[in-house]
C-alpha cells in the first residue's frame, strides 16, 4: 500500500522505532513527526530517521488531509488523550501499549471509535514483532498440539533505571504493571486460546527491590480464565545486568496432545539469536528457529486502514485486552513496599 501515508505523535517510548519500521516496511511514508519536550529517545529516534522532518505543532499532522494513520508513543497517560485527537481529525491510530491508563479513558475511546468509525489499534509488541509467535500460531492452527486450554506468559524486564524518565516511576503516569506490561501476556492468552473474554481471577502487584520508588511497581501477577482455557501471567523489571538482552520474554502453550514453549529473545545458555520455538507432542520433539517468519500485522493494519476492515486485530479484541489489564490493576493486592506504603 504505497500511497498510505503516516504521521508520528509522541516519541516518549523507544516502542516508537518499531512501530514506524514496521509501517514504512508495509510501503508506507511517514509526513513528520512531534514530541513534547526533548524525551530520551529522540536522539535514537532521529538517529533511525534522519529525513522525517520534526515539526512544531501537531495540528499540521492532524490537520493534513493526506495523512490516514497516526502513530503514538507518547507518556501512557496521555496516549487516550491523543488517540482521541487523531480520531476526531479523522486519523486512524496505532498507539504503543498500554493504550490507555483508566477505565474512564478507555470508555472515552471505544465512545469515540463507534462515533468516528476511525481504527484503534495496539502494536502489541510481543505478538506483533515477534517471528516465534507468528511460528507457534502457525503450528497450532496445524493442530500440533490438539486443543490450547493454557497459556503461561512471562515478562521480565530490565530495569535500566539510569535512562528511565521521571513519569517511569509515578503509577499515574505509566498506569501500573499489569496495565502497562502484562497487557501483552492478556493478549496471547486471549489469541491462542481462542477467547473473545475472560475473567480476572485474582492478581497482585508489588515493589520488592525499589523501596525508594514507591510509585514502582516491580513485580506482578495475574490469573486469568476463559470459557476456553486458563492462563497465568507474571510480570517484573528484575531481569539481571549480565543477559545480553532485556528480558528472558517466554511463553508456554499447553494443548491437549502437546506443549510449545516460545524462548522470545534469548536461549539461556544454549543458542545464538531470537525466536527459539520447541514443540513437543506424541510424534515430534523439535526445535525451531523461527527468526526468519513472516510478520503481518503491519501490511494487514495498512490493508485495514485502505479497505475498512480488520484483518490485522479485531476492535473488540483490542478493546477486551485493556479492559482486563485495568480490571486486573484495579482489583490488584498490593505486596511489598507497596503494602506498607499503603
């Protein structure tokens, strides 16, 4: 879709570099791009960049007729206010997870989205940028492991408090862990077992390690059923300096006639490289290197935004998604430091 034209609003979270590569693989152009203030990844992002022009007002993206869809990394707590400015511009929305921070802000959305027509989509990261899942739905759709009844999704992060913003640390600001994180492991709890809802079962946030940072959630957990399956979903920035990477992101899918396990972003101590798949039934135990999959929300969401359909996530899923991650924060025990601070 080379004539679809896109327009960057708020690049507070490095998501940013993704989602626009993403959308310029897809054959898109990108008009400009605005950011409040100077963000710590505006150097990278006009590193990666260098001839997207910076712009002094956003009304001139919103206002260019020639701009379809807007992409968003802003602070979480203004992603809700953003989309809904693009929306009523006339802009479709790709916003970097979570796409809003309250049960308010997102009643305010889906009102605006039935109002507008316009789509408004999550870049969920670790669905959306990662080969090993796009393998793993593929083999399941094979029927390799019978029925999914559960997923398990971990999430760990580093820290890197140095090159963290102040907004990092307020829970206002980012939402909470299970908002923000963990609406990443709804997600494919959600996909891969097929649900269209689920109930929050029980879940808990806690700061364990950072009791300096009381606005910190550093640790959380969630359970989560569907009439479909169960799933269990843990979240952290504990993970250790000496990973070459981020976070050792797994996911492991039960089925009924066998497990695949997702090593995301590292092999522990065995191999090179991302998108470690392992599958295991009655007739395989195999290995797959998935790094080379396809990844198709990007030219379907450009397919999306030209046809008015929804191919590359459904609108009710998007929605369900951060329903339940703010179910899931607000009804949250508190552990730790955060329980005494009460």
């Amino acid at each position: 879709m080379s004539d679809l034209k896109v327009a960057v609003i708020g690049v507070d979270h490095r998501h940013i570099f993704g989602q626009l590569e993403g959308m310029l693989k897809a054959g898109a152009t990108c008009a400009g791009w605005w950011t409040e203030g100077e963000p710590q990844p505006v150097e990278g992002f006009q590193t990666r960049f260098p001839d997207i022009p910076r712009v002094r007002d956003r009304r001139a993206l919103l206002d260019d007729p020639e701009v379809d869809l807007i992409l968003l990394a802003d602070i979480p707590a203004r992603r809700a206010e953003r989309a809904i400015e693009a929306m009523r511009a006339g802009k479709d929305v790709m916003t970097d997870k979570p796409g809003c921070t309250t049960k308010d802000q997102l009643a305010e959305i889906k009102e605006v989205v039935a109002q507008t027509g316009r789509i408004w989509s999550i870049d969920f990261s670790e669905r959306f940028e990662v080969p090993a899942v796009a393998k793993a739905a593929e083999l399941i759709a094979d029927g390799a492991i019978g029925r999914v009844v559960q997923t398990v999704g971990l999430g760990p992060h580093r820290l890197n408090r140095p090159l963290r913003p102040q907004w990092f640390f307020q829970e206002d600001q980012y939402g909470g862990i299970l908002t923000d994180i963990a609406s990443h492991q709804i997600d494919q709890f959600l996909f891969f077992t097929g649900s269209s809802d689920a109930s929050i079962v029980s879940s808990s946030v806690g700061n364990f390690a950072n009791p300096d940072d009381p606005g910190l959630q550093d640790f959380g957990e969630i359970l989560i059923r569907s009439e479909n399956g169960s799933g269990y979903i843990r979240v952290d920035w504990y993970t250790p300096d000496a990973l070459p990477t981020w976070g050792d992101g797994r996911l492991t899918i039960l089925g009924t006639d066998g497990t695949i396990e997702l090593r995301k972003y590292v092999d522990l101590c065995g191999r090179d490289g991302t998108d470690h798949v392992f599958l295991v039934n009655g007739e395989r135990y195999e290995y797959f290197d998935a790094s080379k999959e396809p990844l198709t929300y990007f030219d379907r969401l450009a397919s999306d935004v030209r046809d008015r359909t929804e191919t590359a996530m459904a609108q009710s899923h998007c929605f369900k998604v951060m329903e339940l991650a703010l179910e899931a924060q607000e009804k949250a025990e508190r552990l730790g430091n955060l329980a005494r601070n009460g």
